[in-house]
C-alpha cells in the first residue's frame, strides 16, 4: 500500500522564507503516514470546517473540561502529530481565559501547551505539534486529550484538535544530478487546446518553440484531461486517481459544504500520495511555481512538495502572472540548487480568460467591440446561462484571436526556460513533460469558456515528453492525466505505487476507456453543478448526465467534432453504458479531506466559475 507524505516541510514556508532559505540541506525530511486516529472518533464530534486564523480543518470541537481517549500502536519511530487552535469569535479580549491543551500516553504527560487567542496574536492559529513517542514503541497505548480552561472567565473561544495521526518520521539523502540519473519538469499550461498548437496541426503555427520540442519528443495524438476544469484535473494529474477517488469535485463553491462535507471539494486529503510526494520519499528534491490560485496550499495541492512558490490573485480584472515570472522563480531555485536531481511542477496562465496578450500579439480590434471583448473577457455566464444574444461573428473572432496571442506569448517564455536550462548546463539532463489541465470551449457547442461540457474542445489536451532516454515519435492510443504520475515515477526511476489505475505510458499501452467527469457542468436547460461523466474509447464517446438520465454517443472515427448524436442508433451506446455502469461501481471512493481553504469561493469568482 502507498503511504502518504503528510508533512511539506519547506512547502508550508512562505515566498519569503523561501527567498531567505533557498540552498537546502543534504537529507530530505519526510512523515508518512501510519494511523488516522480521527478515524477512532464519533464522526458527529468532528466539524467539517473548524476555522482557526485563516486556516480551517476537519478538527475534533473540545469545549473546555473536555477529555478524548484513542489506542493506538506505537511504531518504531513513531511520532504523535495533532494541532491544536482556538477559535474565538469577534475582537480579541485581554479579559477572556485561555486555554490549555494537554497530552498523555499511558498516563503520562507528554504535551502541555496554554493558547491565549485573547492576548496574544501568535496563538490566533493552528499549532501543529510532533511528540516523539520512542519510550512507547512497540506497546499498545492509550492517549488522552485534554482542554481546559486556564485562569478565571470565559475561555476566550472555542478549542479544537486537528489532524491527529501516528506518523513515523524518514530521512533520505538528497539524489543529485548527473545525466544518468534525470531530473524531470513537469510544464502544465492552463486552459491550453491541443488543436491550437502547430505540433497538433494548427496552421499557421502559434507554437515554434513547442513544435520543436515534440519534434525531438514523443507527442501523444490523444491525450484526455480527466476533467473539463483544473480543480479535479490537476487533483488527477499529482495524485494519479479518478475525480471521485480523491475527491476534489469543486462544485459551485457556493457554500463550504455543509459547511465542507469531505473538505467541501475544494481541498486535497493529507491520505492521498501526491507525485511530488512520491519523488521527495525517493530522495528527489522538488518544487513547484504556481500561477494558479486554485493551485497552492489552501487547496493542499502543494502537498509533498518541499518548496512551492505560489503568486497572489490580484482579482478577476487583472492578468494572471506571466509566465516569464514563473520561470524566473524556477530559474532561480535552479542556480541554487542545480547539483541535486528534481521534480519541478510550473503552471501557466497564458491561455485562461482573460486572454490579454501583449499588445504585439493581440487581432486587430472588431468594428463595434464592447469594452468586455475588448478586455478580453468571454461574456461565460450571459451566454451559458441565460441563452444570448449570441456573439456577432467577428466578436468570437477577435476572442480567438486573443487567446491564440496568449498561446503564442507562453510558447515565447517556453523559449526563454529552455534557453535558461542551458545556460545553467541542465539541458541535457532534463526530461520536459508538458500538458495542460482542459481546453477551452468557442461556441463549438453553443458555449463559452470551460467546465461547462466534456466535448472534445473541452478535454483533448496536448502531451508530450520529451528529453534523455525518450523515444521521438508520435502515438496515437489514448494517454490521459492519470498516466502522467506512472510515467513521472519512471523518468525518475521509482517503482510506480500500486493501485493506481493509470499506467506508464513509456511502456507500451493498448486503447483502453479513459473516464472524464465534471460536477461543475451546465445541463441542456441551464442548470447549474450538473454531473456529467464521459466514457471514451478509440472511436466512441458516451457523455452521460445521471441526474436526469440524459446520454449523447459520437462516433469520433467519422464525426470528431461530436455534431451527431448516434445514442439510441448505435449498438455500441449499450455496450458502452453497460461499461460505465461497472467502471462506477468499481472505483474506490474519497476519502475525507483534513481541512478546507476558507478562500476556495474567492479563487473560484477570480478564475471566472462563478459570480
């Protein structure tokens, strides 16, 4: 069974640390996994979203005098981890008792800690403790958790534990480069079409620099995003698994689910094993730039890296960071770190709404534009919601146009880092993987944007790896973003964890069904959050919506813009529901997620999917 990295180290550091920080140490320090203890508990006593500070949490709610009591086996090596915050509501009170939080293991006390949210700002947000329990190894314990409240008054808030596991604490000397041993960066490009680029036939060609790449490298002809949105594709992409498995679904961000549910969708359990985690137990160092603000750790989709450099979302009527900038940081980190081998993960914005290239790149403005064509920004919901009016021709040209510009400017950055990588002498030492998260719809079925739909503009996304040790050519059976941890684990040399359903896509592959899903979809009569689930093989694609029973089938062999509906004409759409029926029943489902980013509603209206 794979174990889980629950620890980032570096990654939980700010930019500025990480500025101040840069040169790492020899060893890599890691945590896995070995017991949930919250698995022990009333399910009825944990809060779904338990909000100390900016940070909230599944946590255990302790109303002081309160006492839990939980077993568990003590590994060699194991460690107690919990956290501990207050949650106090209104302005800080000087007046209000503070709390004490206490441990024992077998009756002796192994953590005592006073928190005074009232008094002093530092304990306005979690504590996350490890208690080495070497004296216990080997024993069946029992470990008491206390509150109480400390001095005279009201306890200044309400306390809570969180994040309660056993873990045992790894080390792993650093991995360092040398051109046997390759280090791989993964290039994830947001929003980014494959039928827009030169290498997959677009014509002029956006894409030189690209091209060349996949021309030394091996393009897969179909590769299909796991969802038509980044929240749950990108959750694919790290943790190798199926929407439903790891449980980041998104949604409309309306509300925290009840108030989260599993982690309200929006976050990334501590369970799951992430490829960067995966490559940090190995002994690579890695790192991660993110551009996108639903890809950082509010989310928890820096997980298991050991330093992630996120920018700020300046709001919707801004660009996103450019990706000259997120190289730069890369780049920097390299020339620190350049003599260990690594995992890099860079994520681009180019291509997302608002497409607002440079000014040298952007169409010739449109005879009666509105200020919103003109700025960039697809009219989405006026179109996808309410039915109209239609944008005039030349208006979905010049949006089209803008977005090719924004492609065209990424394609120009992916110049400059393959320029930087050789002058820092990396170049022939480095496995470039790059892809994107989804597409983006124009109308192809009457909508804009994406998420909406799981049509072909929507999941058909470039693939390519390229770099030592990999085969030029171009293959035509179906890749898609669960195959990318398998195939990243090979490039470095780690044996691939087991159960995964993805599959190394270096060794050779036959066709198999690839699953899309999106809980963020829009149903034929406008309904918001519908659930759609596309089953798609060689030739045909089964869209299905089980909320009202609703099926679509193409025949992509001889309809691949997916014009005509063939369900209910074609023997295959049985064959291929009864598929999708045993493929449902058959996948494992979520587990609960650890916590909730209180800021998942604001990123999501940032990015555009909802108001």
């Amino acid at each position: 069974m794979a174990v889980a990295l629950i620890v980032a180290g570096g990654a939980v550091a700010s930019w500025w640390l990480w500025r101040t920080a840069g040169l790492l140490p020899p060893r890599i320090e890691t945590e896995e996994l070995v017991e949930d203890l919250s698995l022990q508990l009333d399910p009825a006593r944990l809060s779904a979203y338990f909000l100390v500070g900016d940070r909230a949490r599944r946590a255990l709610v302790a109303p002081p005098p309160s006492t839990f009591r939980l077993h568990a086996h003590v590994p060699e090596g194991g460690v107690l981890g919990f956290g501990v915050g207050v949650a106090s509501a209104g302005h800080p009170d000087p007046g209000a008792a503070s709390v004490r939080f206490s441990a024992t293991v077998d009756g002796r006390e192994v953590f005592s800690r006073v928190l005074a949210p009232g008094v002093r700002r530092r304990d306005r947000r979690w504590d996350d403790e490890r208690i080495d329990l070497g004296a216990f190894v080997g024993r069946e314990v029992e470990i008491a958790l206390r509150t109480a409240v400390e001095g005279a008054g009201t306890a200044a808030g309400t306390p809570a534990w969180s994040n309660l596991a056993i873990v045992r604490r790894r080390s792993k000397e650093r991995q360092l480069a040398g051109p046997d041993q390759p280090s791989v960066i993964l290039l994830l490009v947001d929003t980014l079409r494959a039928d827009r680029l030169g290498c997959y036939g677009a014509n002029p060609s956006r894409t030189p620099r690209l091209d060349h790449l996949a021309g030394e490298g091996l393009l897969f002809e179909n590769s299909i995003a796991q969802s038509s949105w980044t929240l749950p594709s990108i959750a694919s992409i790290f943790t190798g698994l199926h929407m439903r498995s790891h449980g980041m679904v998104g949604g409309s961000g309306s509300a925290p689910a009840a108030p989260g549910g599993a982690g309200n969708g929006g976050f990334l359990p501590d369970s799951l094993l992430t490829l960067a985690g995966h490559a940090r137990l190995g002994g690579i160092t890695t790192v991660g730039v993110s551009a996108n603000p639903l890809v950082s750790r509010g989310t928890n989709l820096a997980h298991g890296f050991e330093t992630f450099v996120e920018f700020p979302d300046d709001g919707p009527q801004t660009n996103w960071t450019p990706a000259t900038k997120v190289n730069r940081q890369f780049v920097r980190w390299l020339h620190q770190n350049r003599r260990y081998r690594f995992f890099a993960y860079l994520h681009y914005m180019e291509p997302h709404a608002p497409y607002r290239p440079p000014e040298a790149l952007r169409p010739p403005a449109p005879a009666g534009a509105t200020p919103e064509i003109l700025a960039g920004v697809p009219p989405v919901r006026r179109i996808n919601l309410r039915g109209g009016p239609p944008l005039l021709p030349e208006q979905l040209a010049y949006l089209r146009g803008a977005y090719d510009g924004e492609v065209r400017a990424w394609d120009e950055a992916l110049g400059g880092l393959m320029d930087a990588l050789t002058g820092v002498g990396a170049a022939d030492s480095v496995v470039i993987v790059m892809t994107a998260d989804h597409g983006e719809e124009f109308l192809e079925h009457g909508r804009l944007y994406h998420g909406s739909h799981l049509y072909e503009e929507s999941v058909r996304v470039p693939l390519i790896v390229a770099g030592p040790g990999v085969r030029p050519g171009r293959a035509r059976e179906a890749a898609q973003g669960i195959d990318i941890f398998p195939t990243v684990s090979s490039l470095l040399g780690l044996s691939v964890p087991p159960g995964l359903p993805g599959r190394s896509l270096l060794a050779p592959i036959d066709d198999r069904p690839v699953i899309s899903e999106t809980s963020h979809g829009i149903g034929p009569n406008g309904q918001e959050d519908a659930e759609l689930i596309a089953l798609r093989t060689a030739q045909w694609k089964l869209i299905e919506e089980p909320a009202v029973g609703r099926f679509e089938l193409y025949d992509l062999a001889r309809d691949p813009a997916e014009r005509n509906d063939r369900f209910g004409q074609a023997p295959e759409g049985d064959t291929l529901v009864q598929a999708l029926t045993a493929w449902r029943a058959s996948v494992t489902a979520a587990a609960p997620a650890p916590g909730s980013d209180p800021a998942l509603r604001q990123k999501l209206r940032a990015l555009g999917y909802v108001d």
